[in-house]
C-alpha cells in the first residue's frame, strides 16, 4: 500500500509522562503498511527514537492560559498544520489539545477522534470548576466523530454528562506485554538487603505523594529496614522532601526524577504501590503487573478495573493510611501470598491489557471512521 492510499493519521499532544509513552506505543504497533503517523508534541526529542516511524513533527508547547486571545492564536496555529499535513484522522490526546484541536478542525475535512485519557471534570478542584469542566466536555463532543474513553469508569462519566453514547468508544490503555524478560536490572548498593516498596507517578497531586510519604513513615516505625522509591518528578517534588527531611527519612528514600526506564525501578521493589486520587486508567499499575508484583492501589476510578481484590493485588480506600499499612505489612510478612498476587496480575495484563491489541482496535475505529460519510 503505498502512501496515497494509506491513512495518515495526526496525532496532537501538550503533554508528556502516560500519554506519551501512550503515543509511543501506538507507533511502535501502528500497522505500517496501512497507516502513516505524524505527530505535534512540546518535546519532540523525546520520541527521537522512533523518528523512523513518524512521517512528519512539529514541537508545539502551548503555555495553558485563560485568554480568548491567546486561545485564538493557538487554535489558528494548530489549524495552520492541520491544513498543511491535510490528515485524514485528527487524533487528539488530553483536554488541552483537545480544546484547541477540536476548535482548529472545523471545517478542514478531517475526522476527529479525541481521548482525555482521563476527564478533567474527575480531577480534584471546587465543583465551579468541575461545572465548568462539564460544559465545556458536552459543548466540543459536537466537534468530535469519536471519544475514545480508556476504562469503564471513564465511559460511565462520558455518558453522565449526556455525550451522545454512539460518539463514546471504550478501548482501555495498554503496555508493550513483550517486554518484561528484557528489561534491564539495576544495582544500588544502598537498598541491598532492604525490603523496597515503591511508586511510579508524576509528583502531583493527582498521584498523592504526600500520602505515600505519611505511610512511608508508619510503615517505617514498625519496620526500620524499609526502603522507599519514587520514580518520576513533578511540582511537589520539594514538598515531598521536606517532608521526608521532616520524618528522618533521607537514608530511606530514593526520588529519581525523570527516567527513560521506569521498569527497571520497578524490578527492584518487593511492593508496588499507588495511591492516586484520581485515574482514568493507572498505565503504571499495569506496568507493575508486567512485572509481576504485588500490588497495592487506592479503589478509585479507572485504576481499580486493573485490580480484583485479593487476587492480583490489593484494593484500599482513597487515604486510609491505616488499611494501606496493615495491607502492605500482611504482604511483607506473607511471601507466598505476594506471589500468588504477582502471578495472577501478570495473566491478568498479558491477557486483557496488550498495547498491541489495543492499537490494533483503534486502527479498527479509524478505518470505520473513514468509510463513514
């Protein structure tokens, strides 16, 4: 097939962390002889190593505001693009990109599919906001031909907003399942002999790192060998570590910052564990089931389909420290419960969460989008 006849596909991005290793993995699977990707993102080094499979980038990084004004320039820029690269799907990730992206299609010929990969109106802000959120969600799903939501949960509070049902498409996330025996093993001699617990996340709200700090402390009061990772950085990276500095807890905690190999941390933790407020659906949960750890979570959202409770991991409600300590001292003590945790989530996310799969139902939607008039 050659290009003419391929699909051209342009994917639109302001952001980075999940949904750009969300991207990445589209086209890494993405059908090369029947589609073609081009992709605007705010750091477009970041997908360097798969320039071979991108046919065209542009680095955008729109700073968020509240002008019409500027709202307006943005959206004549995107539109600018859209009408030179002529794509025959618009694929829009994020509500930010996805604002803009619908605004700056109309009339360009192409179909528009957008994922919020999470709704905005879930997050944790005064209910004016979330109000707000909502009606602006509702109003731009007449500028959309598909919304595709990446769990149950997220396709529930599409249709409680009245979002046209037959708009609404429900194809979850996924992650790369063939890449578990190649990941590569790290060494820090600081945890040797340390039982590891650890979490993946931006250091945001959303991912509650402060929480993970309060039960770091209480697990580390009954047990003084624990050791403690975050893999990733954010804007309450500083906070974080006063409190850590607070609790006397520098030799027992490693933040990383930013990594290109989040798998690798996540080989050395005995527990895995995330605490977010808010999920649409938890890619790093998923990457610690790959991984075959056992697993702690916060029951909320998207991230709790992940998670049967006490099958392939464990299930506590959002801030309660207490639970979420005796779960995490009961599967410290029980190592042959922690094992059987561990196997059953690496069938659960071989079996229901490929990425390859996945891509391969969006490309579905995509072909029906172009047969549809």
């Amino acid at each position: 097939m050659d290009m003419k006849t391929k699909i051209s596909v342009l994917h639109f991005s302001q952001v980075n962390g999940g949904v750009e290793r969300y991207l990445k993995l589209f086209l890494k699977f993405s059908d090369k002889n029947k589609f073609v990707n081009s992709i605007i993102s705010p750091e477009i080094v970041n997908y360097n190593i798969y320039n071979y499979l991108i046919n065209n980038s542009y680095e955008v990084n729109i700073k968020q505001s509240f002008s019409i004004i500027k709202l307006f320039k943005n959206v004549l820029y995107i539109r600018n693009i859209i009408k030179q690269e002529k794509p025959d799907i618009l694929y829009l990730h994020s509500t930010f990109a996805g604002v803009i992206g619908r605004l700056a299609a109309i009339g360009c010929g192409c179909k528009v599919v957008y994922n919020p990969h999470g709704w905005s109106f879930k997050m944790n802000v005064v209910d004016a906001k979330k109000c707000v959120y909502k009606i602006i969600e509702y109003i731009l799903s007449f500028l959309a031909n598909k919304i595709v939501t990446i769990s149950q949960s997220e396709y529930n509070a599409g249709k409680q907003i009245f979002i046209n049902k037959n708009k609404l498409e429900l194809i979850y996330n996924g992650i790369d399942t063939s890449e578990n025996n190649s990941v590569e093993s790290l060494r820090l001699t600081h945890i040797t002999d340390r039982y590891v617990i650890g979490m993946v996340g931006r250091i945001s709200e959303q991912k509650n790192p402060l929480f993970f700090v309060e039960f770091a402390k209480a697990v580390h009061e009954q047990y003084p060998n624990s050791f403690f990772i975050i893999v990733g950085d954010g804007e309450l990276k500083e906070t974080v570590l006063e409190k850590i500095q607070e609790y006397n807890l520098v030799d027992n905690f490693l933040i990383t910052g930013w990594v290109t190999n989040p798998e690798s941390y996540i080989r050395l933790f005995d527990q895995a564990v995330l605490f977010s407020k808010w999920e649409g659906f938890g890619l790093a949960v998923a990457e610690y089931m790959l991984l075959k750890k056992p697993i702690i979570i916060s029951d909320i959202d998207g991230m709790s389909e992940l998670i049967t409770d006490s099958v392939n991991g464990i299930k506590v409600e959002l801030n309660d420290i207490s639970m979420a300590v005796l779960k995490s001292n009961m599967l410290r003590k029980n190592k042959d419960f922690s094992v059987y945790l561990g196997e059953n989530a690496y069938s659960t996310v071989k079996r229901k969460f490929s990425a390859e799969n996945q891509t391969r139902l969006l490309e579905k939607l995509f072909e029906q989008l172009m047969v549809e008039k």
